[in-house]
C-alpha cells in the first residue's frame, strides 16, 4: 500500500487530464496536494474535490518569478515541501495558415512556426527547469524526497509531425537523468514517466487534424479516430488513463521506491515495444 501520509506535493499543470489523475492518487495515498495551474479556478476546485486539505492556484509554470512566489508560500502555508511533479505541457504550438496544402497536411517541420517551437519548448522543457529550480531547495532541506517528471513516448524515438514536441520531451528524459546524479546525494530521487496514448485536449487537437487530413477518418469524430489509432497501434487494445500515470507517479514518490532513480518509465501498453 502506497503510505504518503504528512507528504506535501506539488503538482504542475494538475487542474484537468494526466495532472488532476495525479493529484488524486497523491492525495488518495494521503499526501497533501497544490496545484498550480495556468487556470487557478479549475485548479482550486480540483483541490477542494481532493481528500487531504489542498491548494489550486494560477501560476505560469514557464515564469520563473511566478514559479518562485508560488513555491515559496506553498512551503509557508503547508510547512513543507516533499514531492515535485512536474506535468505542465502542452502537445502544439501555433501553426501558419499560409504555407503550402502538403506542408499543412504533413504536419511536419515547415508547419512549425518559430513561435511554435519556442512555445512548445517552453511550455514543456523550461517548465520542468523552472519548477525544478524553484522546489529543490525546500525538498532539499526535508532531507529527502522526489521529483517525477512527465515525459512523453514521443520523447523516445522519432516523430516526424511532431518535432518540437519530441524534442522538448527527449530533453525532459535527459535533464531527468542528470538531475538526478546531482541530487542523489541529498537522498532526492528524480524519475521520468512516458505516458502513451491518452485522450487529453492535445490528443483532440492531434485527431482532429488527422481527420481532417486523411479521407478514412472523415466521417469519425476526433474521439472515434482516437480509438481507431488505440485499436491500430497500442498492443494491448486499450487507451492508457491519468488514474495510470497517477498509480505510478505515486508509486515513485513513496518509499517503496526508495532505491529508483534515474529512471524513465513508459506507460503505453506496449507502444514503444514495436
């Protein structure tokens, strides 16, 4: 049984989808949860449907000083910071609606805007950086903790429609690792979790315009090319769920995970397998 009682936690981006599936199981263990989120009401609510006396509040995860303010009076109010995980992201930047027909159907490189590159780094690589920064000091002075990082299968292997994203993703994998050589010594253990197919906003988003691009889909809606692409492309034949992620995230914070870190861990029934 997985025990966070008189844990503090920190989710990112947790207000809806994988973050808010964390919260609960967090909470569900016992722990203590705030919630920072770019929509502070949503976050707020989600806090309050929680079990343990937690917090949702706005916060730009990718802003450094908004980051900091927010950390620190959660450690003030809470009285302690034990568990960082970092879920703020975000699947696509903006594209340009005057590129040529094959460049938009593709999806690929010359569909990506320099605001689009930078934004989806942003909202997924410099945010793990950023709160990273922010929390450790107050994890640090527990004398342990952890520090779990949603990653992406993207950020495995190749994805040639979704270059940024892969990219941000491949980078939240490795700065794991380091991160987590650097505070083996302060007993702080930094995890990566690589979820594969669920269906968030951005994967509405992603089917939606696969739709509209190949003739199969057409009469589907986004939901139903969803399901199409879990049927064709996950070996187990089913979606994986926030409640997913949020079994192993909690599993990684607690003491049952003691002697892991380091480690990158794909929830995807069976995805990167082929």
């Amino acid at each position: 049984m997985i025990n966070l009682d008189g844990k503090v936690a920190i989710v990112t981006g947790g207000a809806r989808g994988i973050g808010e599936g964390i919260a609960r199981r967090l909470a569900a263990g016992g722990a203590r949860v705030a919630i920072l989120d770019l929509d502070g009401e949503t976050a707020a609510a989600t806090a309050k449907s929680l079990p343990t006396a937690s917090a949702g509040m706005a916060c730009d995860v990718a802003e450094a000083e908004d980051v900091a303010g927010a950390v620190k009076g959660i450690a003030a109010s809470f009285g302690r910071i034990d568990f960082l995980v970092n879920n703020a992201g975000a699947g696509r930047g903006p594209m340009p609606t005057d590129l040529p027909a094959e460049a938009m159907a593709g999806g690929g490189i010359l569909a990506v805007t320099q605001e689009g590159w930078d934004q989806t780094l942003a909202q997924n690589l410099r945010t793990t950086f950023v709160a990273s920064k922010a929390a450790i000091p107050f994890i640090r002075a527990q004398g342990s903790g952890a520090i779990v990082n949603i990653a992406s299968i993207a950020g495995l292997g190749a994805s040639p429609t979704l270059a940024a994203y892969a990219a941000a993703k491949a980078g939240v994998i490795n700065f794991t690792l380091s991160l987590a050589l650097e505070l083996a010594p302060n007993d702080i253990r930094v995890n990566a979790i690589c979820p594969g197919f669920l269906y968030t906003r951005a994967w509405e988003g992603l089917a939606t315009i696969t739709r509209n691009n190949n003739p199969a889909f057409a009469s589907l809606t986004p939901r139903e090319v969803f399901e199409r692409i879990v049927q064709q492309g996950v070996p187990m034949r089913r979606e994986q769920t926030p409640e997913d992620i949020g079994n192993l995230a909690a599993f990684l914070c607690s003491d049952l995970a003691r002697n892991i870190t380091g480690q990158y861990v794909s929830v995807d029934g069976g995805i990167t397998l082929r």
